[in-house]
C-alpha cells in the first residue's frame, strides 16, 4: 500500500491529468442526458426543462419496433452465450489439458480482431451458406461475441474458489452433479449472474456487427439510432440515446455489485 | 492418470463454445480469406471458382483503359489517414492514460475500486450514442463553439466536426479506458516500497519513475496500445459520424464495398489484411511478455 507520503504522489502532474481525464469522460455523457430534458426544438439550444421528447420516443412505433428486436436479441443472446460459457469455465478451470491454448484463443477472437472485421466475416459466411439475413442471423453472430463476455467473470470467479470445497462435498458423500449444484454452483452464481449481465449489455450496445448481418426487418436499437443520427441531430436522438445511456450504466454498476468478489 | 469419463466431460463442456466458436468465427475468416481471392459478380458476391488476385492488384493499381496497371493512391492515403489517425489516437490515449492509471493505482483501496468502477462505465456504454454526445458538443452553434463564443476566444464558427481533427478527439474520449485498465493492472502489483527504496538510494523522482515504475508498467502500456490501436483502425462509425465523408479509413472503405461499390472480394481482402495485421501484432506482444494482452 502506498504511504501518504510517498514523494512518488508529487509527481507533478499525475493527479491533474487523472482529472482531466474523468472530466473528459464524463462530459459528453453528462452533456447528453441534460439535453435530453431541453424543451427547445434545436436540440443544443436550451430554454427550459421538459419530459416531451421522452414521451415522443415512447410514442414512435418505429423505435419501439427497434427496441422489442433488441430486447429479443438480448434476451436470447444472454441465455444461451452464459450457459456456454458457464460450462466452457468449469472445463477450462480443471487442470492444463492438450487443446486449452487453442480454447483460450479462440475465446480470445471476437474481443481481439477489430469488429467490421468479424461482421464482415459473418456476412460473408451467412450470405455464402443462403441464410437469410435477419433476426436469427443477428442472434447467431450476438451469441459469438457475447460468449468471452460472459465467460471471463465467471472464470475469474472459478479462479478464486478453493477446489477442496467440492473434495469436501465428495467426501461427504455427495454425488458429482450433487456437489456442483450445492457447492460449487452457489459459488460461482454472482460470477454467472455478472458475466450475463455483461452479455446483455454488450448485445444490447452492439450496432457494427449488427449493421452487417441484419436484414430490413432486424433492425435493433442502435442500428435504428444510427439512421437517425446519419439524418440529423434531434431531441428525439437526445433523448432516446439518454434513455440507451442511463440503461447501460445501470447495468454496469449492478453487475459491479453483484459480481464483486467476496473479501 | 488419465480417466476417459474425465476426458469425456471435459470435451462435452467444452463442445457448445468450442464449436459455435469455430463454426460462426473461425470458418467465417477463413471463408474470408478465400473470398478475397475470387472474382466479383457484377451485382455483388463472387464467381466461385474463378480464382484471382484482382482485389489485392486493385488496392495498389488501378487498371488503365488498355489494361495496363497505374499506380493509384487513393487506397494507400486511405491506409496511411487510418494508421496516422490510430496511431495519434494511441499515443494521445497513452499520455492521458498512464498519470490516470498511476494515480488510480495511489489510492486506497477503496478509492481504487471507485475509480476503476468510473472508468469502466463509459468501457461498457453505448459507444455509438457516445459518440453522438461529441456531434452535440463540437457542431457550429453547439456548447464548445458557443461557450468560447461567450468568453470572447471564438472568432467566427468552431468548423471541427466532420473534420479529422473530430475523428481524433472522437477515438481519444473512446479508447481512454482501454488504456487506463490494462496499464492500471499491471501498477495494481506493483511493490511500492521498490519506489521508496529508488529514492533512498537517491534516484530523483524521474529516475525512479523511469528505472522502476515504466518498466512494471509496460506490459499494460503495450497491451493498452493493442487495445486502443486495433479498434481505432477498424473504426467505422466513428469517421463516419464525426469526420463526414472526407476522412474516411478502413472501415468506410469496407463498409463501401458491402454497400455501394458492390465489390465484396476487394471488401473481404481489405477486412483479411487487418485480420493479417492484428494476428501479428498478437503474436509478437505474446512472444513479447509471454501473456495475452489484457490479462
């Protein structure tokens, strides 16, 4: 632990830029959200507060079309990606064993290769195969990114679970399926619930790979975000993307919570 | 040792990621990169058994009415605006990123986890509608033009998006966490008594920061740049949104042949080239400090 007096601290200009750098983050966001509540049709120029664009994106079919496919991609994305993984991180934290290198790169692709690469690849796979594009090509290609999402909090938390709990549990008479479901399971649910919550985010957030593999009628969130934006800029994006934010940050600090491992 | 019921479970877990990764990640790439030698249909898609290095010839020449190659630049301004812009954002990230980093790994504890938390939140959101929140602040008329306007310092519009100059504040604001994580986990096992030690043998703060510190620190600095280099160079919507149709990388240009340009074998070399790029960037950061980046 570093001591208050530390002279390393008087490092001119560390703390400053530290600053400067959260105010950089945050600013834009902070921005965003307050506009999002400006009553003025210009959507930069402030002249008082309102809910009326809120109610506005509410009312918009178009959006709420958008939202429901996001929400069944999500969804769907979520469950089948976390108990992938969920059962990839068991195996993986038992032992070395021949094929776990190429696992863990493979685990490793979707967050390393640059996304217009991976969503070109996707396409280019679902077209060569004649699948149609649309919500299930969307799902399939959510289901491949979300996987390392979820599977890393879980693995983390497999990571600090002492293997003799499940030894006990053996001798004490249990079944495998017995100890995994009352020891081991328990144990490693705030890393599942987290690394499921991360999922959804990630999904829900996604507009590159979408762009690619969706067809006309799979159109998500951010896609139909993107479209607008591309029009102009409008109260109804402000106050949409504000909703897209504060969803996402909620998530965040939730999973935070919940997949915090215990001290 | 080895039991083969053991063997078998292990395999039968492995088996749903094992094989949705191959099957929708691995084939896909490489379907890829068959692709990009093929012909192109007239109407998008491929000719699939007419092989040809057409779409790797066209990046550097353009052929001439009587068939023959000239030189063409266009492509390679491209390649050269991503790599300067990438790279910018990469070292301006890097100069934000470490003093942000150190001082978060100075804290307490408590502390940490909040900072680490705060930086993680913007990690996790919509990049899009973030990237969208940059329109608002740096249009004509929108809060900095307007804000200088009003402290007397703007003479005239602020004229920065749709500019690359937009394109680059855009990917620093973007990719500043992915520099502060990785730097901060290498600093988190960081033994600062070694600090103190450097000091009592008399090594100035500088020293002791440059001989002790940067070299804990560099693992997470290399990784960062990874992490900060790769995105930025595939970025699409990014350019797209702030920097309008006059700074166009990469991603643009890919995302053209999927659209308009109706080329999809030149799109799949293009997108295979920064795959070829990013694998060996991988490998050597991995024979480099033996881990993958980022853990």
């Amino acid at each position: 632990m570093p001591s208050i007096e530390n002279r390393l601290w008087r490092f001119h200009g560390v703390a400053p830029t530290a600053w400067l750098a959260f105010v950089y983050l945050y600013l834009p966001i902070v921005i965003l959200v307050v506009l999002s509540f400006n009553a003025n049709k210009v959507a930069t120029l402030w002249t008082g507060f309102s809910f009326d664009w809120y109610l506005r994106v509410l009312e918009n079919d178009n959006i709420l079309r958008a939202t429901r496919n996001s929400l069944v991609v999500a969804t769907g994305a979520t469950v089948v990606s976390t108990f992938f993984a969920t059962l990839a991180a068991l195996a993986m934290a038992s032992g070395p064993f021949r094929g776990k290198g190429v696992m863990n790169a493979m685990l490793g692709l979707p967050l390393l290769v640059p996304e217009i690469v991976t969503a070109v690849a996707s396409l280019l796979f679902f077209l060569a195969l004649g699948l149609e594009l649309g919500l299930t090509t969307v799902l399939i290609a959510h289901i491949v990114f979300c996987l390392p999402f979820a599977y890393l909090p879980i693995r983390a938390r497999l990571e600090g679970l002492d293997p003799r709990l499940a030894e006990a549990a053996a001798d004490l008479y249990a079944s495998r399926w017995q100890a995994f479901r009352r020891v081991t399971l328990p144990l490693i649910l705030p890393g599942v619930v987290s690394g499921a919550m991360l999922a959804f985010i990630v999904s829900l957030d996604d507009f590159v790979i979408t762009f690619f593999v969706a067809g006309a009628g799979a159109t998500t969130l951010p896609v139909y975000i993107f479209g607008l934006i591309r029009m102009g800029i409008t109260p109804e994006v402000n106050a949409i993307s504000a909703l897209l934010l504060m969803v996402s940050i909620a998530f965040v600090v939730l999973s935070y919570r919940v997949g915090r491992r215990p001290s | 040792m080895r039991d083969p019921r053991t063997v078998l479970r292990r395999a039968l877990l492995l088996a749903p990621t094992g094989l949705t990764l191959f099957v929708f990640m691995v084939i896909p790439m490489g379907l890829m990169g068959w692709m990009s030698v093929l012909e192109p249909d007239t109407y998008g898609g491929v000719r699939w058994h007419a092989l040809s290095l057409d779409a790797y010839v066209q990046f550097w020449y353009e052929r001439d009415l009587d068939d023959s190659l000239i030189l063409n630049t266009a492509y390679m301004e491209i390649f050269l605006r991503s790599f300067l812009l990438a790279g910018f954002a990469t070292l301006a990230t890097l100069v934000l990123g470490f003093p942000t980093a150190l001082y978060i790994a100075l804290q307490d504890e408590r502390t940490r986890q909040r900072l680490i938390l705060l930086i993680s939140i913007p990690f996790w959101t919509n990049l899009l509608v973030r990237t969208y929140a940059w329109m608002l602040l740096l249009r004509n008329g929108g809060l900095i033009d307007s804000g200088l306007g009003a402290l007397g310092l703007g003479s005239g519009a602020l004229d920065v998006l749709y500019t690359p100059t937009a394109v680059a504040i855009g990917f620093v604001y973007s990719f500043l966490p992915f520099m502060v994580l990785p730097i901060y986990t290498s600093l988190e096992k960081m033994d600062w008594r070694l600090v103190e030690a450097a000091f009592d043998l008399g090594a100035n703060r500088w020293t002791a920061l440059r001989r002790v510190v940067l070299p804990m620190a560099l693992p997470g600095i290399a990784a960062g740049c990874l992490l900060v280099f790769i995105p930025a160079l595939g970025s699409y919507y990014i350019p797209e949104l702030l920097g309008g149709g006059k700074s166009l990388m990469i991603g643009n240009l890919i995302q053209n042949q999927f659209g308009t340009a109706r080329n999809w074998p030149f799109g799949a070399a293009l997108s295979f080239t920064l795959l070829a790029l990013v694998l060996l960037a991988m490998i050597v950061y991995t024979r480099r400090f033996r881990q993958a980046p980022g853990e």
